[in-house]
C-alpha cells in the first residue's frame, strides 16, 4: 500500500507491506521516515539504521538514503522543504538530529487527519490547503529536537485578541476581498507576521482560521444571493470566487445541510 499526497510545499506518504526503494538523496528538502508498525530498516550516508515503531530518522538535504520494510510494517514520511522549515526558525542554518522519537499512535492519528483534509481538500482552493500545511509544519518543528531548540523566540507563544490592529486590518482586507483568490501569505504580510503565527493567532482571535472565516463568509453571501435573487447557481459560484459551481456545491451542502437548489426552494 503506497499513499501520497504532494503539495507546493510538502509531501505526505504513506506505505505498508513489503518494500524497498533504491539509493537517493533529496537536494532542498528534509525527509523524516517514521515506522508506526514492524522495523523500517534504512541506509543513511552508508550507516544501517533498525528503526522501531515511532523511531524516526532525519534525512537531510542531499544525504543519500534509502530503506526497506517487510510485509508487516508501516512508514510515514514527511518530506518538506528547507525554505519553508526555515521561515519558522528564524535563522539561516538548521539542523535536526538525525535520532527522533514520536508517539506511534499520536503521529499515526494526525497523519490521518492531515491526509484526509488534504485529499478532502479542492486543488483550487489554496487557503484551505496551505492551512493544513501549516500545521505540518508547526508540528515537524515543535516535535523534532534540533539546532532550534537552542534559539529563543522561534515558536514562541502568543497572547493575541481582536483588539490587535493588525488582525482588525487583515479582517477588514477579508471582508473588503473574500471573493477573490486570498492567500495565507498575503493576510500575514497585512498582520506583520509569519504565516504560521498568523494562522495561530487569528484562530485566537476569532475562534476559526483564515479559511473557515472566508468561507463562512461566502456561505452567508450566497445564501443571501439564493433568497433575494434570481442569479443562476453557476453566477453565485462565479461571484463568490470558487472555482467552479461543483466546489461551490460541494462546500455549501457542507456549510448548510443543504444543495443550493433546496436552499432556494425553501426560502425563495
């Protein structure tokens, strides 16, 4: 069984049963392997490692790697980019150490949240997609040990309420575009923040993230256009900014418990 997902900036496997792949290194990304189920057993830089259930190992860039697993294990591999690990260290170097150790069954859990939401998610709809990316993110940096873990101020916690100007700006810029296409990074340059403190404290802020917000939004606005107008499905999606009436669809019967054609039908 071979599960995976690929995102600008990470990929996600999962693989169980018998198998082997052959010598390779990764130019810019970190790779970080992680049995849940048998013994991983993987060549790093022509050292031999037995990996046990929730023993990881850091490959780092261009270190060359590779493993094999029998027909009764499992892996997780995260495979992320230096730049984007880089962004929350808040330095230029970073090093892991090549020894980790995760709860098998906690990773195993969110690994399935994280792949269900990404697989769940539209390719168009990138907001919903970098959200679930970020918390990958933050969760590699805050569970790997590591040359960040001797810095102060990276990842540091955040008190942070509506009161915050910034926030108010960047709720103002959503209400002002949320029909358009709005990036992470574009609201955290309003908020003067990283993207993965800002998703952290507009969450704080307003109880949802960026994503949520925007789409409950457009979810009211659309049931709005569905009571007081005659505007074709197709003319709401466009106007709200999906990418097609079928993401429109989608994403309203969630929102509401409803197709658009009942919604209109009962309250036209």
């Amino acid at each position: 069984m071979i599960v995976q997902i690929t995102t600008p900036q990470l990929e996600l496997w999962r693989i169980g049963g018998e198998y082997v792949n052959l010598p390779h290194a990764h130019e810019n990304e970190f790779q970080i392997t992680v049995p849940i189920c048998g013994t991983c057993f993987l060549t790093q830089e022509e050292k031999q490692y037995a990996l046990a259930e929730g023993g990881g190992l850091v490959q780092h860039p261009q270190e060359n790697h590779f493993f094999n697993i029998g027909a009764e294990a499992e892996v997780l591999i995260f495979k992320v980019g230096q730049k984007s690990l880089k962004e929350l260290a808040k330095h230029e170097q970073l090093e892991f150490s090549p020894r980790q150790q995760f709860d098998p069954a906690s990773v195993n859990a969110m690994f399935r949240r994280w792949m269900g939401e990404l697989l769940a998610c539209d390719q168009a709809d990138r907001l919903a997609q970098e959200e679930t990316e970020t918390q990958v993110l933050y969760y590699l940096f805050s569970s790997l040990s590591g040359s960040h873990k001797h810095k102060t101020g990276a990842a540091s916690p955040l008190t942070v309420s509506c009161s915050d100007p910034f926030i108010r700006q960047t709720l103002e810029y959503i209400h002002a575009h949320y029909t358009d296409d709005i990036h992470i990074d574009e609201l955290a340059s309003i908020a003067l923040q990283s993207r993965f403190h800002f998703i952290r404290s507009f969450k704080s802020a307003t109880r949802v993230t960026p994503y949520q917000y925007v789409l409950r939004l457009r979810m009211e606005e659309a049931r709005r256009l569905l009571r007081q107008t005659n505007s074709s499905i197709t003319d709401v999606s466009c106007n709200l900014g999906f990418s097609s009436p079928s993401q429109f669809y989608r994403a309203f019967v969630k929102a509401v418990g409803s197709t658009p054609e009942q919604y209109r039908s009962m309250h036209h």
